[in-house]
C-alpha cells in the first residue's frame, strides 16, 4: 500500500463498522466472523470478533478471494492467537514474535 494514512483511515473506519456489527450479531449467532466490513476503493477489508473481544482485521487488495477462505484464514488465526496466549510462558502484554504465528 503505497498511503500508509489511507490504510489507518481504512482500519479505523472498519474498527466503527466492527463494534456496530459485533453487537448486532452477538444476539442473533455464536459466530465470530463478520464478514466483508467495508470496501473502500481498491482495499476489502473483513473482520472476526472473539468471546473475549479480541478483534482480528484483514485488509485485501485482491477482490479475486472467495469469503469461505477468509473465515477459515481468520479461524486460523484465531486458534494461533489463542495457543499463544494460552502459553503460560508467554509474558502478558507483550508483543507476539513468534515466527509461526
């Protein structure tokens, strides 16, 4: 992305659309997947919310992706995060630089 400023506009419009979605869709199902947030000009941008509230972004430049393979790469991401996290040897707050995460 060559405007790093229109990627954070892009991200935080999304995080807005995020915590709309995330209430509306906690009283109707238990999936944490919202799907396709916002697509701004060229960039897709999905989201997947945890129980805990934990929020993962994905933003695409490809249009060419099929939305069964961003669930499944978001759950996938998912279940990282929470094996790292669920390490008790992993200091808490800290950043994740593991290289298979």
């Amino acid at each position: 992305l060559e405007d790093p400023l229109k990627l954070q506009y892009v991200v935080h419009t999304s995080l807005d659309i995020v915590g709309e979605r995330a209430k509306a869709q906690s009283a109707s199902t238990d999936s944490a997947y919202l799907g396709l947030l916002c697509p701004v000009e060229d960039l897709h941008v999905f989201g997947y919310v945890t129980a805990t509230q934990i929020k993962f972004l994905l933003v695409l430049d490809n249009d060419a992706v099929r939305d069964a393979d961003v669930k499944l790469f978001l759950n996938n991401v998912h279940n990282l995060y929470v094996d790292v996290t669920s390490n008790p040897f992993t200091p808490l707050g800290g950043d994740i630089t593991s290289t298979s995460f």
